[in-house]
C-alpha cells in the first residue's frame, strides 16, 4: 500500500464517544482520499482484508442491485487453498453500527467446522471469514452468505450457493 493509497476500513466495536469520534475522523478521512467516487466495495478491495495472497474473485449485492445495504466480496488464495470473504456496508450502513454478518462453505458438505463466519454490530464490515485451513477447496464449489441491517431494522441479504466451482 503506497502513501497516495486510501487507508483500509477500520473494524471497531464503537463504543460511545470514540465511536462518535471515529466515525467522523473515518468519513473525513474518506471524503479526502476517496473523493466521493469509491464504493465501500471498491475500498474493502484495494485494502484486501483477506490477506496478500488472496485475489478478489467476485462482488455480489447485498439487498437490491437498485437499493444496495453492501457487498459480499469473495477471495481466493492460490497459496493457501483456500477462500475468504467480507460482507461490507455501502452507502449508510457504511460507518453505521449495525449487525453486519458473513459466512462461507464448501458446498454440499454437511460439516459446519469447515466453514467461516463472522457476525456483529460492526460500523463497517464483517470478517474475513475463510474455509477451514487444511482442507483444500481446489475444485470445490462455495456457499457464500452475507447480511446487513438497514437503518430501518430490515435485513438485506446475499445468499449464494454453489458458486466459482472450480
């Protein structure tokens, strides 16, 4: 990451007055650096929360393409065998507290131990979640679940099942 990079979302719990304080020194801090034109998708990505020897595969909505509350973006490592993803608010569930939840699996495999997950009231994103290390997902289709809570109260949800099988 170069200094002209936008710094990565910070995942914090918040708490009272820092988290007020946060979350204003957060939105200055990407209305300069982002200048209003990146996605929280499109920050979680050049931060790459997964790690470096993950790639990002894929993105899909959580909630309506029309009315987006996020991203799940899902990752791969070629090193590892293994596949992680993020669940990540945009718009105002970006910065906002609220319950923000991911999980992923191996499609068609009954065992919860092989999966990731990773849920909260987070200001900005849930995970990394990965597939269970050891067990290697080459040709392995994935179970990618994603969860944000609107303002509102309402959830949005991405829910994808046997997907990048290969």
């Amino acid at each position: 990451m170069s200094r002209t990079d936008p710094p990565p979302p910070v995942r914090r719990r918040a708490n009272g007055r820092t988290a007020r304080l946060l979350g204003v020194a957060a939105a200055l801090v990407m209305i300069a650096t982002l200048s209003g034109t990146a996605t929280a998708a499109e920050a979680g990505a050049q931060a790459n929360l997964c790690g470096a020897s993950y790639t990002r595969i894929d993105t899909y909505v959580i909630g309506s393409a029309s009315d987006p509350a996020g991203y799940v973006e899902l990752y791969w490592s070629s090193t590892e065998k293994r596949n992680c993803a993020l669940a990540i608010g945009t718009g105002s569930t970006y910065g906002w507290k609220g319950l923000k939840a991911i999980s992923i699996c191996p499609s068609g495999y009954a065992d919860g131990s092989l999966c990731g997950d990773d849920s909260g009231d987070f200001l900005y994103y849930a995970g990394p979640a990965r597939t269970k290390a050891g067990f290697d997902m080459s040709g392995k289709c994935i179970d990618v679940y994603g969860l944000i809570e609107r303002r509102n109260g309402q959830g949005a949800v991405s829910d994808k099942r046997r997907v990048h099988c290969g």
